[in-house]
C-alpha cells in the first residue's frame, strides 16, 4: 500500500526560521539566542530533509508502478523473471518502510522544536514585561536619578582606590585610569554633582 503524500507548506517553515534568527539577532545573546539560532537551524535543516524524503517517496511511488507493470509482462514472458520481481517488491516496500519512518521521525524533531520556540518566545515575553517595569521605575524616577545609599558609593570609592593601586604597581595603566575615573564619578555622585553625559 503506497504511503500518503502530504506536501509540506514551505513558506510557513521559511517564516518560522526567519521569525526565530530575527528573535534570536534581536537578544543580547545568551543561551537562548543560541537556542533560538539552534532551533532555526534544525528546523531550516529538517525542512530540507523533508523535502527531500517526499520527493525520494514521490519517486519511489513511480518506480513502484512501473515495476508492477514489468512484473505483469514478466509473468507472460518468462517464469524466471518472477524471482526478480519479487526482489523488487522487497527491496521497494524496504525503502517506502524507511523512508515512513524517517518522515514520522522528522515529524516529531519538528513538533519538538516548535516546543522549544513556543518557549523560548514565552520567556521572552516574560523578560519583556520584566524589563517594561524596569524601565516604568526607571522614567518614574527621572533620567539622572539613581536611589544608592551614600554608605555603599564611599565603599565603592575605596574600593577603586585600592584597585587603582594595584593596577598602578602592575604596570597596567588603562585599568589604572579606569578605576580613577570610577572613582571621580562616585566623588561627583557624592557631592551632588551629576557626571558629564557621553556624547
């Protein structure tokens, strides 16, 4: 019994692998970037994979009526000509049984990956609404203003003269430099003054 051709609809596969590398360009990367790129991969991948099994089965489906024509003239010509047939038939119900298997097999790679991007795009959303709050608390706020407690800046202060120190006895002077100018920025802090904005 010849097995169901049911064409795969190609654009939505090409959306869906598009839709998960955008996502996935769209993150500061991190494991789910990677995931999502992972995914778009497997999913481009299996979709190759399964257009090419779907046209092997197509082509097999006509080399297995032709052979049942060849079998019906090998009955009439010849006797001898039914051993071959009958390998044939094996060897085609052999290929359609495993080209079945890879089909249903890559089915069930896909439904598992179409998991994975339904949730990878559920903890996106949850790190959109995350960071949607964020940034309320942070307009509410105003632009310049950022709640530490002043016991915590003079602790940081120290801290960057003591990294500064050390860097200056390594030799390492950008870091030097860097840890000074963390330094200068808390002082500001401290007196009140708001840091130079970046241009």
């Amino acid at each position: 019994m010849p097995a169901t051709v049911v064409s795969l609809p190609p654009n939505n596969t090409a959306e869906t692998v598009d839709f998960l590398r955008r996502l996935a360009s769209m993150m500061a990367g991190g494991r789910n970037a990677d995931m999502l790129s992972q995914a778009a991969a497997m999913i481009d991948a299996l979709a190759r994979r399964a257009m090419a099994a779907e046209a092997l089965l197509h082509q097999q489906q006509d080399d297995s009526a032709a052979n049942a024509d060849l079998r019906q003239i090998a009955e009439i010509a010849s006797d001898n000509l039914m051993a071959e047939v009958e390998a044939l038939k094996t060897q085609l119900a052999e290929s359609a049984w495993r080209a079945e298997t890879e089909r249903t097999r890559f089915s069930e790679e896909a439904r598992r990956l179409r998991a994975l991007a339904e949730d990878a795009e559920a903890r996106l959303a949850r790190v959109n609404a995350e960071f949607a709050e964020l940034r309320a608390s942070y307009d509410a706020r105003g632009e310049n203003v950022v709640m530490v407690p002043v016991e915590t800046l003079r602790l940081a202060r120290l801290q960057f003269d003591h990294l500064a120190s050390s860097f200056a006895q390594c030799g390492d002077v950008i870091s030097q430099t860097i840890c000074e100018i963390g330094g200068c920025a808390i002082d500001s802090a401290l007196a009140g003054e708001a840091p130079p904005k970046r241009a």
